[in-house]
C-alpha cells in the first residue's frame, strides 16, 4: 500500500513538472518600450513661442520699494493698517484683533484696468495666533482666522497714532506672519504666461504641439520641459496673470462653474 501511494505521489510530480515545463513555453507578451522624442532646438523654440502666444495676460508685478518709508495709506506690507472707523476692525474667534498682511491702495497705484478697482484700498488681515497663517483647511472660505476688507473711499486724516490706538498687534512680535518688517511696494505692469503647476498646462501644451504639427511624444521630452520652466515662470508675487503652486492646483478639484472665478 505504501509503495502505491508512493509511486502516485511520483507520478503527480512528474506531471507538474511537465506541466512547468509546457507553461514556459507559452508565448509571453512582448513589452513594448515607451517613445520619447527629443525636441530639436528650433522646435523647443517653435512650441516656446507658440505656448506663449496662447497663454499670454497681463499681471501687475509687486516690486519692493526698498528705500521708501510707507504711510498709513500706501500700498504694503505689514506694519499698521489704514482704517476707516465706520468698520468693525476684524479679529478672531476669539475676539483678538488681526494683524495686516499687505494693503494695495488703487487710488494711489492708478492702474486704469477694468479688472481692478479705479480706487479704494483692498486688504488682507491673518490671525496672529493662527497656526498656519489664517487657512482653514477643512472650508478655505471660512474666514474666522483670516480676512479681506475693501474700503471704498480712503480718507488722508487718518494716522498711525489714531490706527494704534485699535489695540491690533503690528506683526512682527510672533512667529505668525511671513512679514518680517514693514515695507512699501507698487505694482508694475508686465506679461504673464502659463505656469507648468497650472491644472491646464498639459492640455495647452499638448494642444500646442499639435498645432504645430510636431510629434505629441515631445509632451515627455525632459528638456523642452525643462526650456519651457525657464521661459514662462517668474518667481515673481503679482496682481492678475497666473498662480504657481509648490505642490498641485487646487482648481483640479472644483467644479467647472466655481474654477472659472479663479482664472
């Protein structure tokens, strides 16, 4: 009896062993390596220049005015707040006045832009006991820890002493602003052009390369990404033309309807 089970247990082996041997030669599936085409200089140029005529917009660049000493009413950074008394000054959860982040006063900037105010002052006020500067990430439009105020009319008789005498901190005492010292700026009118974070990107540089009748392979190509990172973005921080973002775009995730005011 032993020796039958034995002689089947053999037997059994055998046949799996055949069975390996039959199943290694069955044809395998053959991998197909990926094409990525290198764009020719004058390519690179060609798609450059085409992808900045689509893409083209106006932005207001924010240029630091390093020498300058700002008023209570100037465009800036930090430092204390032009305000108009008539307004409840904004403060947190918990009751604590704000401190400024930056002002732009378009009276002063007189930028004569449909897309912008003619005049008035737009600020931005951040919690100064705020753990990540005023963003709410669970509702981004929730502003218990940050603000936007717009004052129509800016009135000249206003001074810092008046402004102290609110109570608000100026924002240099706390690790809570990325301000680090108040200062003046004014907004420069320049050419703005998609940036590679942007959630359209792809799509207008694969659009672009097909108007251009060149291969869509050169989507891949690491050094026409690389040509075209150096000609569009400007590390620059500006009013109107394009975002950059260090990790993904937020747009990807809004509906078609809401993306639309942030374009």
């Amino acid at each position: 009896m032993i020796i039958i089970i034995i002689a089947a247990a053999v037997f059994c082996f055998f046949l799996y062993l055949k069975y390996l041997k039959a199943a290694s030669k069955k044809k395998q599936p053959v991998k197909t390596q990926e094409v990525v085409s290198t764009a020719k200089p004058e390519e690179s140029e060609k798609i450059t220049n085409l992808l900045k005529e689509k893409t083209e917009k106006k932005q207001y660049t924010i240029e630091i005015e390093e020498s300058k000493v700002p008023s209570i009413s100037d465009s800036k950074f930090g430092g204390y707040p032009y305000w108009d008394f008539a307004k409840e000054y904004p403060v947190n959860e918990s009751g604590e006045k704000m401190q400024l982040l930056a002002q732009i006063n378009f009276s002063k900037e007189a930028l004569n832009d449909e897309l912008l105010p003619q005049k008035g002052m737009l600020q931005f006020f951040i919690a100064a006991n705020s753990d990540y500067m005023g963003m709410d990430f669970d509702d981004e439009t929730n502003q218990k820890d940050f603000r936007i105020v717009f004052h129509e009319d800016i009135n000249d008789s206003v001074s810092v002493e008046k402004v102290k005498e609110l109570g608000m901190p100026s924002g240099f005492d706390n690790d809570s602003t990325p301000v680090l010292k108040e200062c003046a700026f004014k907004l420069k009118k320049e050419q703005a052009f998609i940036d590679p974070s942007d959630y359209d990107y792809s799509s207008i540089l694969e659009k672009t390369i097909a108007d251009a009748g060149l291969d869509k392979n050169l989507c891949d190509d690491d050094s026409l990404k690389e040509k075209l990172h150096e000609s569009l973005c400007k590390e620059t921080s500006s009013v109107l033309g394009y975002p950059s973002f260090t990790q993904s775009d937020p747009r990807e995730n809004l509906s078609e309807d809401d993306a639309k005011y942030f374009d």
